[in-house]
C-alpha cells in the first residue's frame, strides 16, 4: 500500500516531537537539572596560596608534625604546578625513650659479630628518620569534582585531585639504641632521681633527594577561599646497620631500604 504524502509528513512530525521531548531537561525536586553542571567556581588562569599543617601518619619511633607552604598556578581547571617549602617539629617518641630505658648494660663481644648468636651485638632499628625540612615541586591533577547537600540544605562544592613531586629535604637520624662513644658504660646519665640528664646516640644529618605522591580533596568556601585535606607519602633512601657491635660503633653492617613517611595534611588555600 502505497503512503501519501501528508501520511509521510505526519509521522516525520511525530518523531521529532518525540526526539525533543526525550532531549528536556529533567528537573529534581529542588528545581535544578538533574544532570552534571560545570563548576561553581573556576581556576583558570588564578595563583594560589596555601598553608597546610601536617602529622606523621606512620612513624612509631619518631614524633613528626608541622607545616607545608605553598604557591601554585592553574593553567586549566585541572592542572596546577607549584612550590612547596616543608618545615617539621621531629623528636623520638614515647615508644623510643621506653626503648633506651630498657636498654641492658653493654658488654664487648667475643666474636666480633660474626657469628649467630652473637652476644654483645645487636641490629639497629630501622625508620627512625626524621623528615625536618625541605622544598619540593608538585603537579596535582583535579578530574573529579562535585557536590553534596550538607543536611539537605547547605551544598558543599568539592574537588578531588592525586599529586605526585620531587626535591630536597634535610633528614635527621638518631640511633634508638647505637651508642656514639665506645666502651660498656651507660649511653644516658641520669641525675639522683632516676632522670635522663644526657645521651650519647649515634647521630646523621643528610640532605637527600625525596619523592612524593598523594591524595585529597578541596571544599570550595567560597571563590577564593577553600580547605584541602590531603594525605601524602614522602620517600627516600636510608639504611639502617644490622650485628653491631655494642661497644664498638664503628662496626656493623649497613643494610639500605626505601624509607616511607606518610603525613596528613590540612588547611587553607587563597585563590588570586
């Protein structure tokens, strides 16, 4: 059966009116488009400073806390480069000074550590880095972003972003149990009353070279202001020395690892 033409044209209206409805908009129960919006606020071309305090994360044997500078430049909405200055408060723990003070008297070795077991020997422990002071460069890409309502009222714009960077930092070590002086007589003096006055550890101070990865995320409070939390992982060589001879700090063996200081981070960011 042959069609007309206002059979043909009828049905051609048909399909597209059924093709701009099935293209409207759908809105949510609070009026807005139910679909992915641009941001609330951009970056583009803007520097930005910030100011993040920091705690380490994983370092039992060491007490590490302190603050990041920094200066960034958004080329686009999900790039930024910048420079970052490191600057920590670092000394042994609790969990080290119990350590020292449990500490059994020393006494020379009669084989000179090369043989197990080795009375008068011991290994040192290892992570017990100090991560003082440094200055990195950091790239952070930001793909996500988005937003939730705070108890259905207030929306709360946020953008998640890794980083990855490299540079310098100043390292301090401390020997937890390593004397820096020979012979068996105590590595801590101690005053009438049991109190440790002085100690005499082994001690190294280096500069190395430190890479970084991390994560985290931006609240937008406004469009200059924002707070990021973020968590980072800091790396670098170190080494630690195994069948040391107590009275002897000259001996022992060096053994190098990757060292690994995860520190979390959060504060405010000026966007201009």
């Amino acid at each position: 059966m042959r069609r007309t033409c206002p059979e043909l044209a009828l049905a051609a209206a048909l399909l597209c009116a059924t093709a701009a409805h099935a293209e409207d908009a759908i809105y949510g129960p609070d009026g807005a488009p139910t679909v992915v919006q641009r941001k609330l606020y951009t970056m583009t071309g803007k520097w930005e400073a910030g100011v993040l305090f920091d705690v380490a994360l994983n370092t039992a044997l060491v007490d590490q806390f302190g603050g990041v500078l920094a200066l960034t430049y958004h080329p686009n909405e999900w790039l930024d480069l910048g420079v970052e200055g490191l600057f920590n408060h670092t000394a042994l723990s609790s969990l080290s000074l119990n350590v020292r003070a449990d500490l059994r008297a020393r006494t020379a070795s009669s084989n000179r550590c090369t043989a197990l077991p080795y009375p008068g020997c011991k290994d040192e422990f290892a992570n017990d880095n100090q991560l003082r002071a440094g200055g990195f460069g950091v790239v952070r890409l930001s793909p996500i972003y988005g937003k939730f309502d705070l108890a259905s009222e207030v929306k709360i714009h946020f953008q998640a972003f890794v980083l990855g960077g490299a540079g310098v930092a100043a390292v301090h070590r401390e020997s937890v149990n390593l004397c820096a002086h020979g012979g068996t007589d105590d590595c801590q003096t101690h005053d009438a009353q049991g109190n440790v006055t002085a100690s005499d550890f082994q001690q190294q101070d280096a500069v190395k070279l430190v890479g970084q990865v991390g994560l985290g995320f931006r609240f937008y409070l406004g469009q200059q202001w924002s707070l990021a939390t973020e968590v980072r992982g800091y790396f670098f060589s170190s080494s630690y020395k195994a069948a040391n001879d107590l009275t002897v700090p000259s001996t022992g063996t060096p053994h190098s690892y990757l060292a690994g200081i995860a520190m979390f981070d959060a504060g405010l960011s000026y966007l201009f």
